[in-house]
C-alpha cells in the first residue's frame, strides 16, 4: 500500500476517534465493559442461546421451559439499561463498519469515488458476500 493511501487511512482513523458519535458509542460500551452486573447478564444470556442452538443443531427438541428461560433473560438484560445502551452501540459499530466497507469495496470496484447511485443496486458489487 502506497504511503498516500496509508496517510489517508489514518487521517480517516483519526477523524473516526474524534467524531462525538463514535466518542458517544465508546462510552456506552465502555460502562458495559465496566458494569459487571450487566456483562454477566449478557455471558448468561449468550451461553443460554448457545445451548439451545447446539441442541437444534443437533435435532433435539427445545422444551417450552428451555425458551421460556432464554426468552426471560433476554428480556431482562433489555430492560437494564446498561446492556441495552452497549447492544446497540455494537449494532451502530456494525452498521459503520459495512458502510465504510461498502465505500472501500465500490471504490476499488469502480477506481472512482462512488456516488450515491452507484449503491442503489442494494449491494457493494459481484463476489463481494457483504449480504447487502
């Protein structure tokens, strides 16, 4: 990679660490990382669902009891703040990341800086696999 692209990566790094969006979304996720209520609420709820798709991976039925547990502990880390407020900075992050991905991909795809246009297909371009 050329020097120039590298300073520009950078410049776009440094941009993104300033932008109070992102600033904002850090320190949600940060409280997260610091609430250990909340990050065993979460482990308890991904170990849970784990489970349970290991077991329909496995073709073994799912008890009402089974789900009705998930579906409670779900509902009880929505409804901590904390937890909710760190999902959906990992959903923004993820939302950031596929549209600064799809920019890159497009414009190494046309060799030109994409106009709005050129995303209305819905996807970044053949092979891609981005699932837009």
């Amino acid at each position: 990679m050329g020097s120039a692209v590298l300073e520009k990566t950078r410049e776009l790094c440094a941009a993104l660490a300033a932008e109070p969006g992102i600033i904002a979304i850090r320190q949600r996720i940060n409280a997260f990382i610091q609430d250990d209520q909340s990050r065993a609420q979460y482990e308890e709820l991904m170990v849970t669902g784990q489970r349970l798709q290991e077991k329909q991976q496995r073709a073994l039925p799912l008890s009402m009891e089974e789900i009705q547990e998930f579906e409670r502990q779900r509902d009880a880390l929505l409804a901590n703040p904390v937890a909710r407020g760190f999902l959906e900075a990992q959903d923004e992050l993820h939302r950031l990341q596929d549209t600064i991905h799809q920019h890159i991909t497009k414009t190494l795809e046309l060799g030109r800086v994409p106009e709005a246009e050129d995303f209305e297909d819905g996807s970044c371009g053949p092979g891609c696999g981005c699932g837009h």
